[in-house]
C-alpha cells in the first residue's frame, strides 16, 4: 500500500476534495494532485512537513503516512539502482556560470564545457544545492520567509512551499529548471572558488539571511592514527615503574608517536615522558610563568657564561657545565 491510495481512500472516507487537503498542507492543489496520481515521488520524511500537516488533517494515526512514504521510497530507489540516470544539467550550469564572479567566469565557463558533468562541476553544483538546502531546512517553517522568498520568485506562497519541498528532495543529478529559477537564483547572490586550493565561497541573498557568506576549504590531513595501540607503549603503561601514573593529556601524547618502520620500546615511551616532563626543554612563554615549584636554571652571575646552576627542591643546587 503506497501512500497515494492511502490518502485517496482516507479523502473518500471524509468525503474531502483533494483542495481541502492542499489548503491543510499549504502546498498547491495541482502538486496533490500530482502526488495522489504517482506522477511525482512522496518527499523524504525527513525533509518535509508535509506528512504531519496531511497525517493530522486526515486523522490518520502520528506517523503513518511518513512510514508509508518511506517504504516507496525505498522500492522505486531499488528500481533506479540498476538504472541510474544521465545528468541533465544545461539549466543549472545556466545559473551557475551566472552566479559565478565575473573574474573567474570564463576560465570555469572552459573547464565545465569540456565534460557533460565533471568533477568540477560536480563539486560546485554540490556546495551550492548544500548551502541553499541548509537554509531551506532552517526556515520551512517561518511563513515570513517563505513569502518573502515567493515574492522575490513571483510565486504564491503555496507555489514556493512545493518548491522548497520538491528542492529539499533533490540531489545533483536530478535537480529541475523550477528548482534553478523558483529557488536558487533568488536564494544565491554569487560563488566563487579558487582553483588552486578548491576553497569555495557562497554569497546569499542579504534579503533572506544574515549569514550571508558561506565557505568551504579542504585541507590535507597526515594518515589516521591506528585504531590499536603499540604494543610497547601498552607495556609501558602496564609496568608502574616506568609510567608513573600519566595523566590523560600525556596518554593522549605518546600514542600520537608513530616512529615509521620502528617498533618502540617501553624505554621509548618512558623517555619520551621524561622529556615532555622536564621544563628545561621547553622556552617559558609570557601567559606562562614559571612555577616556584619547579626547578628553573640560573646562572652563576657571568652574563649567562660559564656554569649553569639548577635550584632543585628545599633550595638546593646541582651544577652542570
């Protein structure tokens, strides 16, 4: 049972036309009308409100209607599997290219041209439909935005709910011209990216947000660390002699140590403790002054020449050259 047959049996049961359920949900007649003959998929329960508005208007039971659309979904997304479909893009790369910073326009304009979709506009196209869905998530259920954003589109404010619904449900290989001029275009001001670094920038409208700009960067990271832990250092912290009670932050330390091709020892970890431990090896910084409980150097009054003098503990000195 799918979630049309359900509805238009329940709109019989109430003797309701299919303009009451529209107006219940704040979407359009002709998009129920749509939904209830399967020429449009049920949105995805977690992207929309409209089950709950349904679900309450026809007195079904709290979350049936999302379960049913849930399992539909699932059964025709195992039919496209086999079958997934080309990339239809010449309305999107449209606004993109004139979304895009007249100074870089061109030079995309050439690498976008030289595949059907490639990389790089994969890339774009993704930053763009995540940054305007980010926000379409966040306001679905301000009316205010909703009617501001219409206006902007020269559509209703049923007209606009459907496109933020039917947008919140796309993805980048199915995104629609409705979607491209009903929401995108008034939604996003400008992008850019560097094509050294790939960093992306998205500029919003200053009318629908107030963060308006939006970045992304993609650094480069070293090799995971290994989920287990060396077997010396497990010795070392089994062996009471040699640990002597780490604290968490040190622990945290020396299993960041990962000598390459080398297999170190408990004696490896102990020294390197040791050092971590010894305020001699590190320089004193201004916001950290040192502690008359540790020992600090001093010098034997020649300009920093010569001999120099550690205080230990109860004021005693050991000397070193």
């Amino acid at each position: 049972m799918d979630v049309a047959l359900v509805v238009r049996r329940r709109l019989q049961e109430l003797g309701l036309e299919q303009r009451d359920l529209a107006a219940a949900a704040q979407v359009t007649e002709s998009y129920v009308s749509q939904l209830l003959a399967g020429k449009k998929t049920p949105p995805s329960p977690s992207r929309t409100d409209i089950y709950e508005r349904m679900g309450k208007f026809l007195k079904l039971r709290s979350g049936e209607l999302a379960r049913l659309a849930e399992l539909q979904r699932r059964q025709e997304l195992k039919k496209k599997v086999a079958d997934p479909p080309s990339p239809l893009f010449e309305h999107f790369r449209k606004l993109t290219l004139g979304k895009c910073d007249p100074l870089r326009r061109e030079t995309v304009r050439r690498i976008f041209e030289k595949e059907p979709f490639g990389e790089l506009e994969r890339l774009v196209t993704q930053k763009l439909l995540d940054v305007a869905k980010g926000l379409a998530k966040e306001e679905l259920d301000s009316e205010n935005w909703l009617r501001l954003v219409a206006r902007l589109s020269n559509q209703s404010y049923e007209e606009m709910r459907v496109v933020v619904l039917e947008f919140l449900d796309t993805d980048v290989f199915h995104v629609s011209l409705e979607d491209c001029v009903g929401f995108l275009d008034p939604l996003i001001e400008s992008w850019n990216i560097d094509l050294e670094t790939f960093a992306v920038e998205v500029v919003l409208n200053r009318r629908l947000t107030l963060e308006r700009v939006k970045r992304f960067e993609f650094t480069e990271s070293g090799p995971a660390q290994p989920a287990g832990i060396e077997p010396g250092l497990e010795e070392f912290l089994n062996d009471p002699s040699l640990s002597s009670d780490p604290s968490r932050e040190e622990i945290a330390f020396l299993k960041s140590l990962n000598p390459p091709g080398k297999g170190p020892t408990p004696l490896y970890y102990y020294r390197e403790l040791q050092n971590l431990r010894d305020p001699l090896h590190f320089r004193l910084s201004p916001s950290n002054p040192p502690n008359a409980s540790e020992p600090r150097p001093e010098t034997d009054g020649s300009g920093g020449k010569g001999k120099v003098r550690v205080r230990a503990r109860g004021g005693r000195t050991r000397n070193g050259k």
